[in-house]
C-alpha cells in the first residue's frame, strides 16, 4: 500500500463577492499559481485529483436569491447546501426531479454538507435518471468567473430556451474546469404524492439486468431500478420504484408483475420505508463504511454491465436499469485489473472510471478512462478558449490545462 | 438583414468545385445547375432567399468527412440542411456556400429496445422514429409540429420543441449520443449509446443540440426512447377572459399537476380556427386552454377531475373532455389548425417565438396589444402555455408599403419585452437570421464573445454556416488574443488562421 506523502495545506483562497472572484483569477494569472475549486468539499476525491497550487473556495457564494414553486424555478448562488436547498422546496412539496445524491459519506465526509455547485459541476444524477435525467436536465441557467476573468451568465430561467448555444450543458458536468460558477437557475418539480417499491430476492446479476432493461419498457414509469449483487454474481436484491397519484400505485405495481414474470420471492416496500431504500441506493451508503476500499463506476450498455462487473468480483451496485454499476475493488485488484477491464469496457461502448481510490492511485490509473483523441483534442481546445492560462482545475477531467 | 459579403471568386469557381466534390459523392449528387438549385432557396422563413453555390448530398460520414476537409482546404463555406424547415433561417443558403444536405442519410441503423435507444442517420424524419419503435411500445417523445417534415439532424441542430415540452423537455433531453465532422475532418463520438454515456465529459452532446448548424455537421444521432403513455385524455377548457385562462395555467401547475401539453389559444385563432372548420364555439369564450394529461389510466383519469376542479374554480365557461382517441384529435384539430387558419384570414403572417416566465403571461400580452396599436397591425396568440412559450402571430400585408418593415419591428418589441420580463429571445424556433441583430438584447459582449469562442474551437476558418446566430463573425484569432496577450501561447496544435 503506497502512503501518499503529507503535503503541506494550499493556500485557500475565499472570495465572497464576484469581484473578488475575479480578483482571484486575476491574481493567479499575475503568480503563476492555479486553483482546486472547493465549495462543500465533499467529491474532492472523485474524479482526477485538480492541480491547483492553491484552492479556491466557493462556499461564500450562499444562498437562495430567489423561488418562485408556481413557475417551479429556483436560482441560488453556486456553494449554497443542498440541505438548505432542500428544506426550501419540501416546505412547498416540491424537489429537484433528478434526485442528487450526497456523495459526502462514501467519501468520507459527513452527510448534508454538499453544495449545489458541487453537484452541477459534476452532473451527478440518483436512480431517478432513468425518468428525470441528471443535474444537466434541470439547470436552466448559470452565472460565473471565467479563466479569464470575465465574468457571464448562460441559458436564464424558463425550460423552453434555445437562445445562443446551450453553454449551461457544457458547464455542467465540466468539472469547474471552464469557469467558477457563481449562481445556478434550476428547474423544479413537484413531489410525488405517493411512491412503492417492489423488491425482487434471488437473481443473478444477469437476470437482474434483464428485469431492470425490462421493466424500463414498459408504461408504468418506473423512476428507479437498481440491484444490489456482484460477488460472484450470486444472488441480490433487485427493486423498481413506482412514484406519482397514489390511486396509480397498485395497479401499475400489479402490471409491472404481470409483464416481468419471474419466480422470486418479492416484498413491496412503502412511504419512508421505500424512501430510506433508495436514499441508500442514491448515496451508496452500502460502500461507505469501508472506505480503504476502491470504487468502479461504469457506464455501459446494459446487456454488457454484469459481465464486466462480475469480472472484478467485488459487490457491485447497478443503478439506472443497468447503466451504471458501481464495484467494490482492493488497491492491489484495481492496479492488475484496470487495463484489461477497460479495455472490454471500450469494446462495449463505455468505460470504467475510477470512482473512489487513493489519490495516488487515480493519479497512476486514471480516474477517467480516456474516449478518443479526437474528443481529447477538441476538449483542449475547448478548455483553452475558457481558460487559456490553465488556472482552473487543471488536470480534473483528465483534460490537459 | 445583412448577410456575410459574396466572395465572387468562390462562385466563379463554381463548376471546378463541383467537379471536385463530384469525385467525392457521386456525379448526380452535385446539383449545379439553376433549375435545380432554386428548389432550394429558402427554408421555413420564406422572407429569405439565396440561390446556394451547389447542392451536396452526401451518403455517408466519410464522403462528409471528405467534403468538409476540401472545403476547410479551399475555404468554401457550407451550410447545412436537413429539411428546411427552419423558422428563423437555419438553413438559409449563401450564394457563396454549398448547401450540405443530410436527404439521402435516413436509415435507422440500430434500435435497441434493452437499452430504449435507436441510432439514426442525421436525415431520418422525426415521426419515422416512432413509427419504428411503435411495435416495441416505444417512441421518440420530442414532437415539434413540424415532424412529419423534419429530419432528427435539423432537431438536433435546432433543439426543437413541441407541445410536450412541458412535461418531457425539449430535444436535449432525448439524446444520449452524436457522431460528428469538423471541418478539419475529425469524426467525434460524444456520449454513446445508452443514458448517462455523456457523462464525466464535456457534454458536447449537449452543446452542439441548438447550436445551429455553426459548429459541426451530425452524421449520427442516438435517441432516447420511452415507453408510450396507455392513456392519454385532452380537457378543451373555454373561459371569457384572457386574464382567467392565464390565471388558469398557474393554478394547474400550481397544484402539482404537469400535463403532457398546455396551450393557449386566443379568440383571434378560435374564430378563424371555427370558420375554416365549421364550427361554432360558444359566444363568451374568449381564450381556450387545451390540456393533455398521459400515464396510466388511472393517473390521467385521476387528473382530468383535478383540473377540471381547479378550472370550475377559476370560471371556466365551457368545458369538453375527450373519452377517447377520436375526441382527443377532434379536440386537438382546433389547435393544429391554427397556423394554416390564421393564413386564410390574413395576406402575409409572422410568427414570432419568444419565452417568458408563466407568471408574466398577462402584462406580456399587455404589451403585444399595446404594440398592436402602435403599429397598427392585428395579432393573433397561439402559444405554449405551460412553458411561457409565446408564438404571437403577427397579419401583415407584404404588398402594402412598409408593412414588412413594421412587422418586424412589432415582432423585435414583443421579442425586447419578453427578455425584459425575465425570458428569451427565442423558445423554440432559433436564432438563425431572422433574430441574429437581436441576441444583443439578451447577451453582453462577454457573453457573446465567450460563445463566439466555443465555436472557434470547433471551427476556427468560420465557414459554418456563417451569417446566423451571432450579429457579428467572431474573428477567432482576435477573440483568442483578447486576453492572453503576452502569455506562452497554450496549445500550440490548434489550428490557427
């Protein structure tokens, strides 16, 4: 087990207004100096470690700047925390429809202490995604610094918007790698009024991922569907979540079991029990006590998830009817595996990233597996035209800056 | 309306250029001659026209690759088009600029129900989709009103709409993949084959939907497709004013309830819609709500009596409710009979296409009737209620001295008055031509310049689809240097003209 050195603690720039914020980028282009973007904090070990000489710190920008739940939209500035968003749209019955996990614990973080740029800023989505996609699907609009200071806004605060290129889906998901995001417009939904789960004991992670590819096809709208398996693909737990008008509930549950047709033992689940199920499932909660081990995250058609996950052999987590798979793996497994599970991940048209490891390791491996050069080459110059000095998070991504 | 200046020895080069591209695509897939190149002219925004240097219909990703790269090598600009039936002049030739049509790329190449996508070719028409999928009980959820027509290359390219934005989102929001061209040649994948394949990249997937045609040519799209709805009821819900109906669509949202489509239509259009049909609406109905709701039987029943609760609430005068399939169309045939009615009314319509935020639909068709006044033109609204989606519709008379004139400016004031009301130059249509000199109202230079930048990146020689979106060429190399002056230039690869 390699022992990453103690490196001493960055600087840590705090700016608390946008002229501030500007100063900083102006600052690091006078110093030479560059910055890892922080706010909560929370998913600083996801992806490739940044490297910024000194961090920059985005929690001052907090706080809801306005919510209107009849036009079902909020704006709030970039390091607000999720749980203060949240409280906001629960009081009124409303929610952000593609349901962001807390990364925090399976990080080793505290619960509730996310912000919502962490979450734009790395697209994340829960097992909602398969009906109400990820963050990039609710935000309507952005405001920011730049790498060259400058400071913009992008999209604005209505769905029905194609006014100038959709720069708000570039920012989001880029990994703060383009510009320091300062506000965030997004849209929100109401709240089911009712939600049951239908939990599946005894298949396999192949059958499972066919239940799941299944039932997403059918008209009952499941907003989740997940397993729990690996481990020699033995046998797991397999749930589909049913959410809306409560009277819908029982018969679409029923039709659900018609057309899945299978004989394992089942139990449905309801109300908060329900909730707490996919809570965990959202959060990976299996996977954060243990933190020493490594995570697997892959994307990848369905019909491929349980054959590469099954070929690492630790527990693994499908989410999104089998689209995304989540497996527990040693120190020593990743470095023996990581080659030749990726290449059987390019050969099926996803990849395999290193979710959670050491820093040192998903320096040496990679967080991210690379797509093509192609893509490689116009991300750069892409990052280039946003930040041509290479101040903000560089090396996040994987993308050279 | 300005376009870029013709370079004259590009034209004068016409028929050497076609002989080129000839090699490339196929001897009758250059159309060169006047008579065939008239056809196409324009696109949906029929006040513009240019006949196009040539007409390229490629069959392939590589015969497009090729094209792309002879024209980055001689510096012949291209347009490109999928069926032309663009709003705001996407697809509007130049005299200067080769017309790069996606018509003989419409396969569907793979549907893959276990993963509910299908890869099409950029030119497959839209409603083809579904009709593809049906079988499986799936479809392609995006339906602008143009479907029949419009290829999923033009929808990529201009993030089209449709009345079931409200509840599934735009175009965007059903595409996991693309495969692309630049100019330099680059064939790009972004995203893949199933959800979240764009992920833990930029989304350029999500950049080039709606970036019109300026950054890259799509030679392939992978769609979303989801499970088509069993149930699916229309409420037709009249009320005596404007104002009540308005009130009407923030009280159903209000309440929870996202309904699959809600659109407005106002007496204007209910008169010339009833007159073209037959009909006979009743006399204190002064704007009609149409509001679909889907899912489950269950669920849509359900919802049906909500809304029509909250609309006895509000006033309602007259109410319908389909039972089943054939009352839904006959209560939907008002609606998409609305545009062809209003031109039976009128000489000359222009339908404009902004998007304000719900709240503000009362003092936004305030303004439009003030307008109305001031030039002294009539109106009609038809809109997208649910989403603040406006298409006021604008009757002028293009033989008339100055009406032209005047109803552009009309349609540039609403257009003002919406981004000053908190919404957007454009909903649904596009930027195109018809509202490049506008995107200043919404933007700041910085804004416009950092756009500017994005598709320099793409597309440094500008010769994609130059004239549209941006009131102004974006000069890459001078964008570039505006703030690294005196800075180690940073990749030293990108190409630089």
């Amino acid at each position: 087990m390699n022992i990453p050195r103690q490196e001493p603690s960055p600087h840590v720039v705090r700016p608390e207004t946008i002229d501030e914020l500007v100063d900083a980028v102006h600052t690091a282009r006078g110093n030479g100096s560059s910055y890892e973007l922080v706010s909560g904090g929370t998913k600083r070990g996801l992806g490739t470690p940044s490297a910024g000489t000194a961090v920059l710190d985005l929690s001052g920008f907090s706080g809801i700047e306005f919510y209107e739940p009849e036009e079902l939209v909020i704006k709030v500035r970039a390091g607000t925390r999720m749980s203060e968003i949240q409280a906001a749209l629960s009081e009124k019955g409303q929610h952000l429809a593609f349901e962001p996990p807390d990364y925090g614990p399976v990080f080793g973080h505290d619960r509730l202490a996310d912000t919502i740029g962490g979450v734009v800023a790395c697209n994340l989505a829960g097992p909602r995604r398969v009906i109400a996609g990820s963050a990039k699907d609710s935000v309507l609009g952005l405001e920011g610094v730049n790498g060259r200071g400058e400071v913009f806004k992008c999209g604005g605060r209505t769905v029905k918007n194609v006014t100038g290129y959709d720069m708000a889906k570039l920012l989001t998901g880029s990994f703060g790698t383009l510009a320091a995001l300062t506000s965030i417009t997004l849209k929100v939904l109401p709240r089911p009024e009712g939600e049951l789960t239908l939990i599946i004991s005894g298949a396999d992670d192949y059958s499972a991922c066919h239940l799941l590819s299944k039932s997403l096809q059918l008209p009952v709208a499941i907003s989740g569907a997940a397993h729990s398996g690996g481990i020699g693909c033995a046998k797991g737990l397999t749930s589909f979540r049913l959410e809306g008008v409560s009277a819908s509930l029982r018969p679409r549950l029923y039709q659900l079991k018609e057309h899945l047709k299978f004989g394992y033992a089942t139990h449905v689940i309801e109300g908060s029990e329900s909730q707490a199920h996919w809570r965990d499932i959202r959060d990976l909660s299996a996977f954060s006590a243990d933190q020493k081990s490594c995570l697997w995250r892959m994307l990848a058609p369905v019909g491929d998830a349980a054959k590469l996950a099954c070929s690492i052999g630790g527990e693994a987590l499908y989410d999104w009817g089998g689209n995304e798979v989540f497996v527990r793996a040693s120190y020593e497994d990743v470095l023996s595996q990581a080659q030749r599970l990726r290449d059987r991940a390019v050969r099926a048209g996803g990849v395999a990233d290193l979710f959670r490891a050491a820093k040192a390791l998903r320096l040496d491996v990679g967080a991210f597996q690379p797509k093509s050069e192609a893509l490689a080459s116009l991300s750069a110059r892409i990052k280039a035209m946003f930040d041509p000095a290479g101040l903000l998070n560089p090396g996040r991504l994987g993308i050279s800056g | 309306m300005k376009m870029p200046e013709i370079d004259t020895s590009i034209v004068n080069r016409r028929e050497e250029i076609a002989v080129l591209l000839r090699h490339i695509v196929g001897q009758e897939w250059v159309l060169d001659s006047e008579a065939e190149r008239r056809p196409y002219e324009s696109d949906g925004l029929m006040a513009y026209s240019a006949l196009p240097l040539l007409v390229v219909l490629p069959s392939c990703t590589e015969e497009i690759r090729q094209v792309l790269m002879y024209c980055q090598a001689e510096h012949v600009k291209v347009v490109p088009r999928g069926s032309g039936t663009s709003l705001s002049g996407g697809a509007l030739p130049l005299e200067d600029a080769i017309l790069l049509g996606t018509a003989r790329m419409n396969e569907i190449l793979q549907i893959d129900a276990a993963n509910r996508v299908a890869r099409v070719q950029p030119g497959v028409q839209n409603a083809s989709i579904s009709e593809a999928v049906a079988h499986l009980g799936l479809c392609y959820m995006p339906d602008p009103s143009s479907q029949a027509i419009s290829t999923i290359g033009g929808n990529v390219a201009e993030n089209s709409g449709g009345i079931h934005c409200l509840k599934y989102g735009m175009t965007s929001n059903h595409i996991t993949g693309l495969e692309v061209v630049l100019l330099n040649g680059d064939v790009i994948r972004t995203g893949g084959d199933f959800i979240g394949a764009s992920d833990r990249e930029f989304d350029l997937t999500g950049a080039l939907i709606g970036s019109e045609g300026l950054l890259a040519m799509v030679t392939e799209v992978t769609v979303r497709l989801v499970p088509k709805p069993i149930s699916t009821r229309v409420l037709s819900l009249g009320f005596s004013s404007v104002e009540a109906a308005s009130q009407c669509v923030g009280s159903i949202i209000g309440n929870g309830i996202i309904p699959a489509g809600l659109e407005f239509m106002d007496r204007k259009v209910i008169d010339a819609v009833s007159s073209m049909l037959g009909q006979e609406p009743p006399k204190e109905v002064q704007a009609l709500l149409l509001c679909e709701l889907d899912g489950t039987p269950e669920e849509v029943d359900s919802l049906v009596e909500r809304v029509q609760t909250i609309a006895k609430g509000m006033g309602v005068a007259d109410v319908q409710i389909s039972h089943s399939e054939e009352e839904r169309e006959a209560l939907w045939t008002s609606r998409k009979a609305a545009f062809g009615a209003m031109g039976k009314i009128a000489h000359d319509i222009y339908v404009t296409d902004g998007t304000i935020p719900r709240g503000k639909l009362p003092e936004i068709l305030k303004v439009i009737d003030e307008l109305s006044h001031k030039y002294g033109l009539q109106y009609a609204n038809c809109f997208h209620a649910g989403d603040g989606n406006l298409h006021p519709m604008i009757l002028f008379d293009s033989a008339r001295e100055g009406d032209t004139e005047h109803a552009e400016a009309f349609g540039a004031e609403i257009l003002k008055a919406c981004v000053d009301l908190g919404g957007v130059l454009s909903g649904e249509h596009g930027i195109g031509v018809e509202k490049r000199d506008l995107m200043g109202l919404q933007f700041s230079d910085v804004d416009l310049a950092q756009q500017q930048r994005f598709k320099c990146a793409f597309d440094p020689a500008e010769l994609l689809n130059p004239g549209k979106v941006f009131p102004t060429p974006c000069r890459c190399v001078e964008l570039g240097k505006m703030t690294i002056h005196g800075q180690n230039i940073r990749f030293a690869d990108i190409p630089r003209f």
